[in-house]
C-alpha cells in the first residue's frame, strides 16, 4: 500500500513538472522578444567605479565579468548575451526556490501549492521575457526575496535574510517599496507565532534588516544622489554603445547619475496610467475579490490578538506601493509586485501548513464550487501576461488605446 501511494506521489509530481516546463517554455517563446531595450542595456554602463552609486551592481558584475575574461564589453551584441545568461540562471533559481517551497507543503496541500506556483511562473517568466523587461532589476530583487522568505520558512539560516534585503537595495532602492513588504510581513509573522530566544532572533533579524535597508536607501535616493555626475559622458558614451539603435536612455542617465527629477516629463504618461489601472481591477477582480475575502475571513476567524495583527500585516503589506503609484509611472513594474506580493505570501502560508489561510481557501473554494465564478478565479491570470513598465499590461494597453480612439482622449 505504501509504495502504491509513493508511486501514485511520484506520478502526480512528474506530471506536474512535465506541464509546469511545457507551460514554461511555450509562454517564453511565445513572449521573448529576442532583444534588450536601451533603459536595460544602459543601466550596465553604471559602475562603482564612479563611486557607490545607485543600480551600480550589475553594471559592476557585468564590467568585471568583461575584464575577466578579456573581452570588448561595450557593444549591443554582449551585453545582450550576459542578459541571455542572466535569465537563464534566474529562471533555473527560481524554479529551484519553487520547488522547495512545493516540497515543503503537506501532501493535502500540494494542488493548491501546483497552483500557486504554476501562476506565479506564468507572471515570472512572461514579465522578464519582453523587451521591456528583459534584463530588467526588479528580476533580481524579486530572487533575494523568494530566498530570503525561503529561509524564513525552514527556520534555517534566517540572519542571512538581512543581507539578502540589503542586495535587493543595493540593485535598486526601488525595492523597500516593491518588494522589501513580504519580508517585513513574514518575519512580523515568525515574531507572533514564536517564543522566546526563536522570536528574539527574529526580532533582531528585523532590527537588523530595517536599520540597513534604511541606511541604503537614504544614501542612494538622497545623500549620494547624483554622485557620479562628474563621469556623466563617459557613462553616457557607454550606454549609447550598448544600445540596440546605439542610443543611450537619457532620462535613466539623467536621473541616476545627475540626479534630475524626471517627474514633469512623466506626466504624460499618466492618463494611461489611471485608465489602465482601473481596467485591471475591473478584469481582475475575479481574483481580488476572492483573495480578498479569503484574507478577511481569516482575519475575522482569529481570537488572539496577535494573530489579528499578522493577518493585519498581510492584508496592509502591499500599502508600501502607494508611493510608487504616486509619485512614479511604471505601472505595470507596481502591480507585477503586488500580485507577486499576494502569491508569495500564499506560497509561504501552505509551506509552512498555516491552517487559517489554508482552512479559508477551501471555504472559498467550496463556496465556488458549481458557480460560473469559479473558472474566472483559475483563468483571470491568463489575461495579464506580460506585465510591462510603464503600461500595466499588453491587454490593459490596448483596451486602453482603444478607449481613448474612440472617446477622443
């Protein structure tokens, strides 16, 4: 009986794979489009050469790599090829971290797990894939955070969490707003639910955390910002090299190494901006709104008042992106991180066996059981690949063009 029920597990695990590497190839081949835009190319012309400088670390990987090996770096054709290189082994990384965490969560809970995983793969690997977003940091931010909240799951490791939030700043400060949430919420998390010298080390994990994220951030967007103004044509004339037009991306070298404030150039961009965000709420409501009744019910089934405030956390942690939508443009960067936010913290909670987020998805489940709303919940994320920058999605940018054809906006 036991080996009939360990090769039924081995046949459902292989099944799994061989659809979830299907679905994965397909959806990169059917998105990639085989070439990096100047805004991508351009970031690796920035070095800490020019001083400890904001998005300087790839750029410094990339010209140490060249050096290396001995090789002309400043052309389109390399720099496309270390992206080419990059994606693979992020891709191979994140696949790894899914797998983990798959293996983590009880055998009861391994379809919803597929699931969960399964959606997040489409996002993951459709937003990398384009050349919007092809090489794109927010890639690499996204990977210490999967490991960082990995570690915080098995328990193991966890003071390495703090460097690993620290390397997600040091790519892009962007990241305390993007991606840092789910790390804050999941160690506040591991702090309500632990006693004594375990909640102590996670309480100084995140003392930790937060005094040097802090600190980079206030270096890269205040102190530093600009710092490297003195070498701007050198950096300039490297990124127009790279470029696939051989042109640079001004308004990044603008912003980020003379410290220019881009925000009256970006308000062009935000009638899109607005119209297109309301069109995915409404497109994707299916999903929200069965997410959001699971983490309310769940929040309204806790009797403890700790346990009110994780789930608090969870339901408040993608608040951290309102500045962002705010006061910057890349719509479609914010959102990509708020729907990874919500698949993240639900890939961790059946890790981990949390019986109220798993007890309150079957309700919601069961609840849609013989409804017409139930297929919306499975097939909605299908609509929104790729995410992209500026433009929420493909979908939300067309139907957005189309409404402004046609009422004259």
């Amino acid at each position: 009986m036991k080996k009939i029920l360990q090769d039924e597990k081995k046949r459902n695990m292989l099944s799994f794979l061989a659809t979830w590497g299907l679905i994965t190839i397909g959806l990169f081949m059917n998105t990639f489009d085989w070439t990096a835009n100047s805004y991508n190319t351009s970031i690796l012309a920035i070095s800490y050469k020019y001083g400890f400088t904001s998005r300087g670390l790839l750029g410094t990987i990339y010209q140490f790599l060249g050096d290396f090996v001995g090789i002309d770096i400043w052309n389109y054709f390399v720099a496309f090829k270390f992206y080419v290189i990059c994606t693979i082994v992020c891709y191979i990384a994140f696949a790894i971290m899914m797998l983990l965490f798959l293996n983590k969560a009880n055998i009861e809970n391994k379809k919803i797990q597929e699931y969960l995983i399964l959606i997040n793969t489409i996002f993951f690997v459709t937003m990398f894939a384009t050349e919007k977003n092809f090489g794109r940091i927010d890639m690499f931010m996204l990977l210490a955070t999967i490991l960082a909240i990995y570690l915080i799951a098995i328990e193991k490791f966890v003071w390495l969490v703090a460097p690993l939030t620290a390397l997600g700043v040091i790519f892009h400060q962007g990241y305390v707003f993007m991606f840092y949430n789910v790390v804050l919420v999941l160690l506040l998390y591991r702090i309500f639910t632990k006693e004594g010298k375990n909640r102590n080390k996670y309480i100084a994990v995140l003392i930790l955390s937060l005094v040097i994220c802090a600190a980079l951030f206030f270096w890269f967007q205040i102190i530093y910002r600009g710092g490297a103004h003195d070498y701007y044509y050198e950096i300039r004339e490297h990124a127009r090299t790279m470029g696939v037009e051989g042109k640079p991306h001004d308004e990044l070298l603008r912003a980020e190494i003379l410290g220019v404030n881009l925000h009256d150039e970006e308000l062009k961009y935000r009638l899109s901006n607005v119209i297109e965000i309301i069109m995915f709420i409404v497109f994707f409501s299916p999903y929200i709104l069965f997410v959001g009744k699971v983490l309310v019910r769940t929040l309204k089934r806790q009797t403890e008042f700790k346990r009110k405030l994780i789930y608090l956390a969870v339901i408040l942690g993608p608040l951290t992106l309102l500045p962002d939508y705010i006061f910057k443009v890349d719509f479609g960067r914010w959102t990509f991180a708020g729907v990874s936010y919500f698949l993240l913290i639900f890939i961790f909670m059946y890790a981990v066996n949390e019986r109220d987020i798993i007890e309150s998805v079957d309700e919601g489940l069961e609840k849609i059981k013989d409804s017409l709303y139930r297929p919306f919940v499975f097939v909605t994320p299908l609509l929104f690949v790729p995410f992209m920058d500026i433009a929420v999605t493909e979908f939300t940018d067309r139907l957005c063009v189309l409404f402004r054809n046609i009422v004259g906006i």
